[in-house]
C-alpha cells in the first residue's frame, strides 16, 4: 500500500459512503490500484460475494467503482440489526451469531473483533496501492469511543489523513463540525486534516463567512463544498433514504393511454417494512421510463397499485406481525382472494417466506416467537435455520427460459405442501426455487437481484402493461448502468473539492502514473477549491 486516506462525519447520513465511492473512482482514474474499506458497517442491505461471504452492499458499491471484485475484508465485520437491542454479527462474510448491543461492546468481543479487522486489512495492504477508509456514525461518540474498531483507531492503525464531513442541508453543519472537532481528544484531533462540506443549495459565497470562522476556530482547512445533486442515481445503503425518496419519471406518451384515460406508468410498491433488508433490489425498477415506484406503510397506499411487492426482512416474524397490526397483511389477502383486478403479489426471501402458511423459528434465529401463521398465499412452510445459504446464483426462469443471476441470504428451508410450478432452476446445483401460481399474478423466490437482469425485468413489465392493455417497451440495456453515474460523481467531486491538497495529504503523487480516460470531460490539472 502506498497511501490511505479516512473519510469520517458528524454523523449517520452526511454522505460518507458517497465521497468514499467518488474518490476511490478519482483515484482508479489517476492510475491507481484502489481499494474501499469499512472496518464495522451496520446495514441491512448486504450482498455476497463470489467466496459465498455477507459483505455491506456500500463497500461492493465502491469496489464497482474501484472496478475490482467485492471482497469481505473490505467490510471484515457487518451488524445486522434483529431487533432494537439486538443484532446478527458476521465476520469475514460468515455470520458468529446473535448478540445483544451490550454482549456486543464487551471488550473480549472487541479485541478479538479488531483482530480480525487488522488481518483484513493486512491482506488489502499487500493488494492495492490506496485504500479509502469509509468511518461510521461519528468519531465523537463519547459512549462508544472506547471500544471503538472504525474510526479514530483505524486512523490511528493505518496512519491515514482524516477529512470530517458535514451534511449542511441537515442544518448546524459549522456547529458540527466543530463541536465534533472539541469532542476529540488532542490525539484524534491531530488526524483530522480538513473538511468538506455536503449536500450545499445555493450560492456557495454565501457560505464565506462560516467557512473563514470554522477555519480560524480549527487551524484546519475547508477542502470543499460539494452540492446537492438528484442527477446522479447509486445505490442506497441506509434505510433512512426510504423516508425521502421520491417517484421514479412518469413514462408518457398519447400512443400508450387507454380508453379510460389511465395514465400508461405502472403503480409498483415495495411494502416498507420495520427491518427491511436489501432494498436495493428494487434501484433497477426505478430506472424504467414506465415505473413509479413507491416505499408503502399504510394500508390506504395499496389502492392502485399495479404490483406489491414484500421485500427481504432480518426479522421475518415480527415484520409478519406488523403487517397484521397495520392492516396491510388482511388487505393483501382480501385482493388475492377477489381476484378483480388484483394487483401482482411478489415475495422476496423473507416476503417469500411471509407468503407462505407457516414460518418456524425453533432456534430463535430472528426471534423470541417460535412460530407463527403466514399469509397462506403459497402452500409451502419455512423452518429457519442455524445454517446461513450465501451463494451467487445462476438461474432459469422456468416459464420463460430466461437466464438470471442474483444471490441468496437466508436462513429458511422452505418446503412444499401442495402443487405449485417453482419459480426458477439452479442451474449449477439442479434445484429448484420459488414459486408462482395464478398465471404469473402470484409469485416468490429467495433470490435477490433478479431485477437487476434487464431481460427479466423488462419482460415482467411488459407482462404487466399487456395485461393493462399497454403496448411493450424495449428492453434498455443501459437503464441500469452505474459506470456513467460514477464517472459523474467523480466529476462533480474533482471540481469542488481540492484534490491537489489531498494527495498533497496522503504524500501521494499522481507523477508518471498511467491515467484511465475519464468517461466525461473533467481535469485533475487545476483543482478549485469549492
């Protein structure tokens, strides 16, 4: 390893894992050998790897802007919250088991945690010639600073610059930042080289005044203010994105209306539930000209909706009981069972499972319930497992013949109790998955990412519209293509924030390096400071 730089912030959701993904593809750019790195990541939106290991989808998003396989050691230990005090731990992609937020911050748990943090890192050192150091939450949590494996320590371990980062459309970004800066110790304090600021609507020279303030109060220099932006779409890793988002595009044209004056998108809803996990399933759907795709939590948002769909969950149980207690779940039977104009009903992992007549828990993988009745759509029923299925997969879609690949996490075996076609055939291990029934109207399968294969999706869509009376879309090959939306987060990067002070940071020269050709026009010659 040549260099390492370390990205922190004042907080959860100031854009950590953004600026980590645009500089590890700045540096790729520059002729680097670059890899990500986030020593403790807590998320639900997780993904396998091609060594069957449970990594944190951020770090797979920034190694494909690395343009390097995800690997585990670069995410050695993920948190997968249970439950509001518990949580499923994994290491290097493999998960050790349940513990509670207390049993987890027991200091033999973390010294034999950072353990397995520095061996991952060890092994990244001797692979790539700069790692971007992602942090988590603040490095100013006076009750977790102790037992801390992820931001100051990893500075301190890998001697890296750190750049703390400030979401100013959160309000108070010069309070935070300096208030973060009085919390540290004078140890810390000395790693902490300069700022940027995030998420700036306006006219940046507004912000003269607090930029010279924060600078005299902190000897430390602002490095630079990096806009809000809508137009460049990557995947989502913390589910407090779901409260914000918005509609995808309405596809419009006068060719596609019906007779009825229905508006020719289609009405998708992914049910939001309490521990939804891998919701990135859905990021492809949204690119579609003829998709509105919506986060649901109310009963009242089920009307006029063209397909629902029950994502992956980490507690499927509770999440059953939840739809029940909303009344989502009795509404979702009710349309099934009238059969007028009922919307299409797919189950995802755990919304699979939900499906289904009975769930069992009998080792308290997810939950202190052992069993509990599902919606009794699908006639199968799911017992949950000590054993963990990671795996990539390659599949057939038994209808159509179509080629798919996606992943699975889960800890339920399912088995049939009736007549049922499966959904699709694993093609490397002559199993079968899944289910559909009702002519494609009714569907489940364990597999994530399916969406994600543009044939697949496509044809599912157009199944829906020629059911609508809608004419078919091509397929795009490039609806979901995110080497462009990196390459427009490196360029958007490199003119606001002075990357010639960061490399000057990390005593690293871009001198006699062989530069990849940027997919936009952008220069690493003359940097502006915002």
């Amino acid at each position: 390893m040549k260099a390492s730089i370390q990205i922190c912030g004042t907080g959860s959701d100031v854009g950590k894992s953004v600026i980590v993904t645009a500089l590890c593809r700045i540096f790729l750019q520059d002729g680097f050998k670059v890899c990500p790195f986030k020593a403790q990541n807590m998320s639900l939106n997780s993904f396998v790897t091609k060594q069957g290991e449970e990594m944190g989808r951020a770090q797979v998003t920034q190694a494909q802007s690395s343009k390097i396989e995800p690997d585990a050691d670069m995410n050695p230990v993920l948190i997968k919250p249970t439950s509001n005090v518990g949580s499923q731990i994994i290491v290097h992609g493999k998960p050790i088991g349940n513990m509670t937020a207390r049993e987890y911050q027991n200091k033999e748990n973390k010294i034999k945690l950072f353990a397995n943090v520095k061996k991952s890192l060890e092994r990244l050192k001797k692979k790539y010639e700069v790692i971007v150091i992602e942090g988590a939450g603040s490095p100013a949590e006076i009750n977790l600073k102790v037992h801390d494996i992820v931001n100051m320590r990893i500075a301190h371990l890998t001697n890296s610059p750190v750049i703390l980062v400030g979401d100013i459309d959160k309000g108070g970004v010069f309070a935070s930042l300096v208030g973060t800066m009085e919390l540290l110790d004078a140890k810390d304090k000395r790693m902490i080289k300069g700022f940027i600021i995030n998420k700036f609507r306006g006219d940046k020279e507004l912000l003269k005044g607090g930029i010279d303030f924060l600078e005299k109060k902190t000897k430390r220099p602002v490095l630079g203010v990096i806009p809000y932006f809508k137009d460049i779409r990557l995947p989502q890793e913390d589910s407090v994105v779901l409260e914000k988002m918005g509609t995808a595009p309405i596809f419009s044209t006068s060719n596609n209306i019906l007779k009825n004056g229905r508006c020719p998108h289609l009405n998708i809803a992914v049910i939001q539930l309490p521990h939804i996990s891998n919701f990135t399933d859905f990021n492809a759907l949204e690119y579609e000209p003829d998709v509105r795709l919506s986060y649901i939590t109310k009963k009242e948002e089920l009307k006029n909706q063209d397909v629902i769909i029950i994502p992956g969950t980490k507690n499927t149980i509770q999440d059953l009981l939840w739809m029940r207690n909303s009344g989502i779940a009795q509404e979702i039977t009710q349309d099934i069972k009238s059969k007028n104009n009922a919307p299409v009903l797919i189950g995802i992992c755990g919304g699979y499972q939900i499906l289904g007549r009975r769930i069992l828990d009998p080792h308290k993988i997810e939950s202190e319930q052992k069993e509990i009745q599902g919606l009794g759509i699908l006639p199968m029923t799911t017992t949950l497992g000590v054993k963990k299925a990671l795996s990539q997969i390659e599949a057939i879609e038994i209808k159509t013949k179509l080629k798919v690949t996606g992943y699975e996490i889960h800890h339920g075996k399912t088995i049939s109790l009736g007549n049922y076609t499966p959904m699709f055939k694993i093609t490397a291990k002559e199993r079968l998955d899944g289910a559909i029934l009702d002519n494609g109207r009714v569907w489940g399968t364990y597999l994530h990412g399916v969406f994600d294969n543009n044939i697949f999706r496509r044809t599912f869509l157009n199944n829906i519209r020629h059911g609508l009376g809608l004419k078919s879309l091509p397929v795009q090959k490039d609806a979901y293509n995110l080497e462009n939306e990196f390459d427009k987060l490196a360029g958007l990067v490199r003119e606001n924030v002075d990357m010639k002070m960061i490399y000057e940071l990390m005593k690293l020269s871009t001198k006699n390096r062989h530069c990849e050709e940027p997919s936009l026009d952008m220069s690493v010659t003359k940097q502006s400071r915002f």
